[in-house]
C-alpha cells in the first residue's frame, strides 16, 4: 500500500483530485517551503472559485501569485497580503475574497483542525477588526475571541525527504505552515525533493508521519527563488 503513493508527477497526482470550489491548505511561509511544482499543477487544471489557506499568496507570477494572474482563486484565508500587487488590487476591486487572520491564529486554526479541536478561545485580536461577528468572552479578567478550525479539501505541501510510506522530513525553516497544512487536509499531496525507501528515514527524525500523506511527487530540482547564493569578493 505504502508504494501506491507516489505519482509520476504533480499534473497526474491533482488530475482527480481537485475541482471547482474546492478549499485547499497549501504550505509554505513567503515563498519558503513552497509546493512549486504542485502549485503549478493547480493552476494547469483550470479549476476555478478556489479557497485557498496560505499564510500569503505567493509574489507576482510565483507560487499562488500564478493563481491569481489566472483568476482561479476566490477567496483567500491568508496573514500576510504584502508583496503581491495583483492580490492587493483584485482584494481592493472587490474581486477577491479575504480572510485575514494574525499569523499565530491561521497556524493555530490549521492545527486545530487536524487535530479535531472545532474551535479555541485567543487573547490575539480582540477589540480589532479581525473580532468583527465573533464571539468573545472573558477569562480570568481578559478578553478573548472565538476562532474556528481550518480544514481543506485538499492539502498541497513540501518537504524535503520522504520515504515510501510517506514519512516526511523538512529542512530547517522551510518546515513552517507545511505540517499544519498537511494534517488539516482530508488529502495531502506532498512534493518532495529525496525519496527513500521505507525504512530509511530514522524515526527519530521523522517530522510528520506517513498517515498524513496520500499522494507524494518528486521535484528533485525546484526553483527555490527564495534563495539567493552570496559570495565574498575575491582578494585579501
């Protein structure tokens, strides 16, 4: 069973999976940690009326950028909008929905919702913008606010290693929203840039376990635009 989880690549891993007016989890922090190769693949099926849970949307024409340049995004559950000017003039056209959260409670949505908790009580945001409509109530002499779980259709993230069984290890920083992501999805496609057979991956250093993982694509060779190689100048 575990060998049936890898696909050829990201177009044939998302061919029967995502559909119009699906939500999605997609991983990744900036554009840190992002599933490239799947993202793409998203914006090749067509599929329109998206809600997408991102912590941000990507840049211009990168990451979910692309999806936005092709209008398949409707709604956004995001925290941070900056450095995208298509996002910032669709949302201020009223041509994009969004959902704006502090970037602790969009984690902590994610993971509640993968861990079956429907809602939680937090201090962050009370008696701003983000409260509007929700319930609050006082603790121990604070004021808290009512924020519900997150939870996708699909789920799109990136890792570094997996093994077979779909046992995934994440490198460094680009771990961030991925786990969350992953486990609040009721399918989790994961890219990755190593596969190993099971057994490889000590379980000490496994990051999130194989039940999570349903589908897994290798893209040994991502862009990565994130990162920048900085040399010294030669000479003494």
């Amino acid at each position: 069973m575990a060998g049936n989880k890898l696909f050829p690549d990201a177009a044939t891993a998302l061919a029967d999976l995502v559909q119009d007016g699906q939500t999605l989890a997609v991983g990744g922090f900036g554009l840190c940690g992002i599933p490239e190769a799947l993202i793409a693949a998203l914006r090749d099926t067509g599929a329109k009326g998206l809600t997408v849970i991102s912590n941000n949307a990507g840049v211009d024409g990168f990451g979910l950028g692309q999806l936005l340049a092709t209008r398949q995004i409707r709604k956004m559950i995001s925290s941070y909008v900056g450095e995208n000017k298509e996002f910032e003039r669709q949302y201020l056209a009223n041509e994009l929905e969004l959902e704006f959260n502090p970037q602790g409670t969009l984690a902590e949505r994610l993971r509640a919702g993968g861990a079956g908790i429907p809602a939680f009580f937090t201090r962050t945001g009370f008696g701003t913008i983000v409260a509007d409509g929700k319930e609050t109530r006082e603790f121990d002499g604070h004021s808290y606010v009512l924020e519900t779980a997150l939870h996708a259709d699909v789920s799109l993230v990136k890792a570094w290693k997996a093994d077979k069984a779909g046992n995934l290890v994440f490198r460094k920083t680009a771990r961030n929203f991925n786990p969350a992501c992953a486990m609040a999805g009721k399918t989790c496609v994961a890219e990755v840039e190593e596969l190993v057979e099971t057994g490889q991956i000590d379980p000490d250093h496994v990051h999130l376990p194989g039940i999570y993982v349903d589908r897994i694509v290798v893209n040994a060779t991502p862009e990565k635009r994130i990162e920048q190689r900085t040399v010294r100048q030669g000479g003494v």
